[in-house]
C-alpha cells in the first residue's frame, strides 16, 4: 500500500517544488527581492521562476522563498535546499 502525503509547512523540503507560486522575500543578492512568478524548474544550486517578464533563474543559497501552499504561505530558507531535488525529498532534517 502506497501511502500519500500532502505538501504542507512541516514537510515542504521534502516535496516537489515545480508548480508552486512563489515570491523572493529575502536575498543576499538584492535584484532577487520582490521576484514572484510559478517556480518551473530546480537544479542543484538555483531554483527558475517564471514571471511576467520571463523566466529568472535565482541561487538557492542566501534566499528565502515564499511559497503559496493553498490558504497558506510558508518562508524557506533556500539555504536547506542546496542540493539536487531528487536528494534532497530523501533527506532528513533536524531543524525544519
């Protein structure tokens, strides 16, 4: 028997990103704040948004994701997505 979970604030980092809405709300690199749009594609290091204007491709580390979860909004530290996605669903993490 396969069992299913939803995405939800507990257990975002080990889920599939794609397909959520998504605002940068924190960065080390400034030009990132304020980018909003559908995250349509992650690699090991960045994470690419499509927005209005195109598609931007952002470094994971040193930015905080804002992502919509159905009624909800969830901050995550890109920091603890630095990894590639297929690795990253499999790991376990002591502070999230």
């Amino acid at each position: 028997m396969k069992v299913f979970m939803m995405r939800d604030p507990k257990n975002i980092l080990r889920h599939e990103l794609i397909g959520l809405d998504c605002k940068i709300v924190e960065s080390t690199n400034k030009s990132y704040i304020g980018i909003k749009g559908k995250i349509i594609y992650e690699t090991m290091k960045t994470i690419a948004i499509e927005t209005e204007k195109g598609r931007k491709n952002v470094l994971k580390k040193g930015t905080i994701f804002r992502v919509r979860l159905g009624e909800k909004e969830v901050d995550i530290d890109g920091n603890y997505l630095v990894a590639r996605p297929e690795d990253r669903i499999k790991k376990k993490f002591k502070k999230w």
